[in-house]
C-alpha cells in the first residue's frame, strides 16, 4: 500500500509539527501539507520536516483536492491538523482495504480531554458512523484513490463537504469505522462547550439534510482554529 496522507492547514503553526511527525511513524509513501494561505508560521515549520507543501486557496476542500492532485499514493488519508494516529493505524488500514467491496473508511477517535461528557461525545460520533455511514473529517477518512477520483474529490462548498463526500461514498460500498484511536485536539469543544459544540453538528446535519446548502450554512458556522496572535503595539 502507497499512503498518501494529505494533512490541510490555516494558521496551525503550534499543531503542524507533531501532525506532520506523526503522520511520518505511519510510514507512508509522502506526507503532504495543504496550506489555505497561513500567516503565521505554519508553513515555515511544515517546509522544515520531511513533508512537501502545498499553497492553494483557503477552504478545507480546496486544500484537499489540491493536496490529493499532486499526490501519488493509491490510498488517500486525509487528516487534520490538530489530530494524530497511532502508528498501528496504518495495518488497520491495509488489513480493512484488503476487501475489495470497502471503499474507505475512518478511525474512532479519542479527544484529547479527560472527562465521562468527553467520552461520550466520542462514542457518540462512533454510533453516528455504524448507523449512518457518515464520517466526518475530524476522523481521519480514508480512501482508495480510484474511489475519490471517481466522486471527483472533495465537493467544492465552503462546508460539510466531508458529508457530503460521505453521502456519494455510501455508493461504492461500505464505510470502515477503525479502531485507531485517532487522537484530536479539545479546541473546539473547550472554545465552545462540548454539549454546546454536539448540538451545533446535529443543527448543520439536520439543516444539510432537509437541503439548506452548505454555502448557506457557513455563514453560522464558527472556525475553531487558534487565532494568530498579533503583536503587541
């Protein structure tokens, strides 16, 4: 197995380092960073690790269909910035793509947080992959290469466009949920609350759903990356 992992950043400058080293103890074929036009030092620390970079338009789906054009791997791991894997991830992935009839999959993933509402935010997320076959992009997605290129990548919305990569997925055959654990940054859910931060993703899903565009749906959602810090005057 040739694995891509193709990690998209904006302003991930205290996170890209340890998303990028820990991408490389998974012994992939290359690490690729798609940056969305950082200002900070993202893309300075990404150039200085074995990785190669690539600046494109900002937008999640933007940056992983660009860093997807320019990789060569024939499996396409897509992981965010503030999220690591195991080392073991990657015979998790090779034991599950030897079925020809699973087309991708994802990983259950593990907060960075102590806490039961933490826990149960986690199992949560693993019951909404087993029953609804969608995956969103905080869970590392998985996917062979002729698959993505058959759905012609990431859709081109400003939002969920892992949802709605996950909804033309369910096409091609069954979803893998993977033990992992994929690990994830509290960020959001401590910049938000966690109750707080679940009720918003089940407000954007239920809205996608009853066919609010995503483009639309944007405008209320509130990115949770770290802010650069500007200097003092």
């Amino acid at each position: 197995m040739k694995l891509s992992v193709i990690i998209p950043a904006l302003n991930e400058a205290d996170s890209i380092k340890r998303a990028v080293e820990t991408s490389l103890a998974l012994s992939p074929h290359e690490v690729i960073v798609a940056d969305g036009g950082s200002t900070d030092d993202t893309v300075a620390i990404a150039r200085r690790l074995d990785c190669r970079v690539v600046e494109c338009r900002r937008g999640r789906a933007v940056q992983q269909n660009a860093g997807a054009a320019v990789s060569t791997g024939d499996v396409l791991l897509f992981l965010h910035a503030d999220a690591w894997l195991v080392p073991e991830a990657r015979q998790q992935i090779e034991r599950t793509l030897a079925s020809p009839k699973i087309p991708g999959g994802a990983f259950q993933h593990r907060i960075n947080a102590k806490g039961l509402l933490f826990r149960l935010v986690e199992a949560g997320d693993s019951l909404r992959v087993c029953s609804t076959r969608i995956a969103y992009g905080d869970q590392g997605i998985f996917l062979r290469r002729e698959v993505f290129e058959a759905l012609g990548g990431f859709p081109k919305v400003r939002l969920m466009e892992d949802v709605r990569m996950m909804k033309s997925l369910r096409e091609y055959g069954r979803l893998a949920l993977l033990p992992g654990p994929l690990h994830v940054s509290a960020r959001r859910w401590k910049k938000h609350g966690a109750i707080r931060q679940t009720i918003r993703n089940w407000c954007l899903l239920t809205a996608e759903h009853l066919g609010i565009h995503p483009d639309r749906l944007a405008n209320f959602y509130i990115p949770h990356s770290h802010p650069v810090k500007q200097p003092r005057k």
